[in-house]
C-alpha cells in the first residue's frame, strides 16, 4: 500500500464541502471588496524566495522544497504567496494600468517542517494582495476584510494585534542598538538566536523560547525609533481602525517571519489554539517590488490558512453549513422502468434538479434506504405498473404523502414542489 506522503492529507467528502463553503465565502467577500482572483504557478525559480522572502529567514534556510529540473534550474515549490503574486504584477506590467491593484488567491504551498495540529508540509491558504498605494486606510481595509471574513464564518473572541516594523530609513539605527544589546545578552539567549543576532536580530522578538522572551521583554523596542514618516502613517493606521471600530493591541514585539515586511504588520489570533494562535496575518511590504524587479511599487496583504481556520472553527464549535440533500431519488422496479427513469434523471438533471437514481440492483427496500441515506426530499417509485398508467407514484420522504403524476408532467411538477 502507497500511503500519502507525511505531512499531507486527502481532503474527500464530506470534509471537501467544508472546504468548498469556505471558499465560496471568501470569494464573495473578496467580490465585495473589489479584489479579484489572480493564479499562479505552484513552482517558481528559487531565486524569487531568496530575494523576497530573505535567505536568513527559516524557510529560506530550512523549510523550501528545492531540487533542480532536467535542464539544472533551480526549482521551488511555493511556500508563501506574496512573492509569487509580486512576480506576476511586474512580469505582466500590471503596474502600467491604473492603480491601486487588488488581488486575491486561493491554493496550496509548501514548506519542509514538522506537522502538527493546523499545520502541514502542503498547506493551504487564502489571502490578499494591493498594490500601488501607500495609504494606511488600505492597511485597515485589509485587516478589516480578514477579520469581517472570520466574524462571516461566526467566529468570535478574536484579538487583532498591530505593530510597526519601520522602513529603510529608520530600521538600521534601531538594528544597531538592538544587536548591542542582544550581544550583551547574548549568553541568556537560545542557540538559534546566538545565530540570529548578526545575521537576523528582528527575528530574536519572535522566538518563542520562554528564556528569550525574558531578554526580549526588556530590548529596546523598534515602535519607539520610527522615524516621522513611519510613525505618521502607524499613526494614521490606528485612526483609521477606530473608525472603523475595530479594536486592536499593540505588540512591540510582532515583527513577522519574513524579511520584506515593512511598516505595518499585524495578526489575527485566537487563544483556545495553544502555541500556534496565529490564524491570519501579514503586513506592508513598499519594497519587495524593488527586491524583485527594480520597481517601486508599494504593497499590502495577507495570508490566512484554511487548516487553521478549520481547527479554530472546530474549537469554536462554529458548525459549518452542510447541504448534502437531493431532490429526487428514482426507485425503479424492473429493466424497462430503469432505462425510463435513466433518461428521465438526465431531464431533472438538466432543469437544476438535484437527482441521483440506483446502479446496484437494488430490491426496492434498498434503493429506499439510499434515498434516506441520501437525505432525499422526495423519492419517485416507477416499475411496470406506472409504466401502464403513464404515472409515477412521489413520496415525500419527511411526511410519508404520496402522489400520483403523469410521466410527462413529472419534472414540472417536481420544480414547483421543490
């Protein structure tokens, strides 16, 4: 037996129609928004990772799905988003028509780590991406469509945390007195962060190692060395969620995974799902363009996980709509009353009636039980006798009624009663 590989899973029914609701309801929110769908490939040049996402970053270093292709390139399989969708908008020069860009995405990544509740090795996400403004009531539009999506879904008990990251301009002088004093620290730290004081310092606030988290508490904080432009716009940012009335917590210490952040930066945590809290997060990035593809073109998104969403919904006890009700359910008596109600199924099929009709020659008593198993509306009972009389006997499964309808008004009727 060849079992799936670990770290994924197969999504089948009935969980493949929970699937399907939660993406049906965010493209209507995505609609609402005036975000439109953008799909991109599953695999890139590795080199777009590198420069977007930052090589010292743990999925750069740890966690890419890398080999090389028969003509030797490079090839990784996408572990995030962000990077691809910046690679479309430029390779496509979206960036000539008029702007702000919307973009939405739904589909699977990839990333080499150990599963475990809500996270797997492929991954799917949904999430957004604008470019081409710098406005921070773009930033509170993207955090509000998160988190109006999720409160859609009837979650609740949500905690949106905010945080500025800086820019090019005012990070370096706050880089510096960091690393001095993380460097004076140095010996309370954990092995990783030792590693990460040079080469990634930023990342030391997130480490979620309790003995780091004692020296983080007290590092000098990057909120309080924005320079005014940063510091306007962070500013601006809580204005503009207040008038929206969306509540948020500053968290000094939230500066994301990932290099090409800047500015803004926020997630979306629900508490009842231990260490891994986070459900959706992201941030402003005005200079991956620039990284990619000489480009100065500012952006803003998000990423959400649909596993996490799903366990956060499960947490929540948040019941997810399930309509696997039919319509009809043909129970057909003999040969000739089959081959009838085979083109009579294709009919109902064809006028939006949800119909489904027996393949295993059942006895009567069994194709009953399959509608009921099939949560069936009504089931319609045709064997020789109908065939004489032109009529079909329609039960109404809930109440147990029947009735008698000609064969050739069957499907009209059948329409109005549903």
């Amino acid at each position: 037996m060849i079992n799936a590989p670990r770290g994924t899973n197969d999504i089948i029914p009935p969980e493949s129609s929970k699937w399907n609701y939660l993406e049906s309801e965010a493209r209507s929110i995505f609609d609402l928004y005036n975000y439109q769908e953008i799909r991109t490939p599953i695999f890139e040049y590795t080199e777009l990772f590198q420069r977007g996402i930052g090589e010292v970053t743990d999925i750069v270093e740890k966690e890419m799905y890398t080999f090389k292709d028969k003509s030797g390139r490079s090839i990784t399989l996408r572990p995030e988003g962000t990077a691809s969708v910046v690679r479309s908008f430029l390779e496509n020069k979206v960036y000539g028509q008029a702007q702000p860009t919307k973009y939405y995405y739904i589909g699977p990544m990839f990333r080499y780590e150990r599963p475990q509740a809500g996270r797997y090795r492929q991954f799917n996400q949904l999430g957004v991406e604008v470019f081409g403004t710098k406005d921070p009531m773009v930033d509170a539009e993207v955090i509000a469509l998160g988190i109006n999506y999720l409160n859609n879904l009837g979650l609740s008990d949500l905690k949106l945390y905010i945080n500025s990251i800086g820019c090019p301009n005012c990070r370096p002088h706050y880089l510096k007195k960091l690393k001095g004093y993380l460097q004076k620290n140095k010996n309370s730290l954990c092995d990783n962060c030792k590693q990460r004081i040079d080469k990634n310092p930023l990342r030391i606030l997130d480490c979620k190692n309790e003995v780091c988290q004692l020296v983080v508490n007290k590092a000098p904080k990057l909120i309080d060395h924005l320079c005014e432009e940063c510091n306007t716009h962070f500013n601006s940012l809580k204005m503009s969620l207040e008038n929206i009335e969306i509540q948020y917590i500053i968290d000094p210490n939230l500066v994301r995974g990932l290099d090409y952040y800047t500015k803004t930066a926020f997630e979306v945590k629900y508490d009842g799902l231990g260490a891994q809290d986070t459900i959706f997060g992201g941030g402003r990035y005005d200079k991956l363009a620039e990284e990619i593809g000489e480009r100065d073109i500012p952006g803003i998104g998000f990423a959400l996980g649909i596993e996490r969403l799903l366990l956060t919904m499960e947490k929540q006890d948040v019941e997810i709509p399930d309509d696997k009700s039919l319509d009809i359910y043909i129970t057909t008596i003999g040969k000739k009353a089959k081959n009838v109600s085979f083109k009579l199924i294709n009919q109902f099929r064809k006028n939006n009636i949800k119909a489904e009709i027996d393949y295993l020659d059942r006895s009567v008593g069994g194709q009953m039980k399959s509608a009921d198993r099939m949560n069936a509306t009504y089931t319609v009972i045709i064997g020789q006798d109908e065939l004489e009389s032109n009529k079909a006997t329609v039960r109404n499964m809930k109440s147990g009624d029947q009735q008698e309808i000609q064969l050739d008004e069957i499907v009209e009727s059948i329409k109005k009663m549903i």
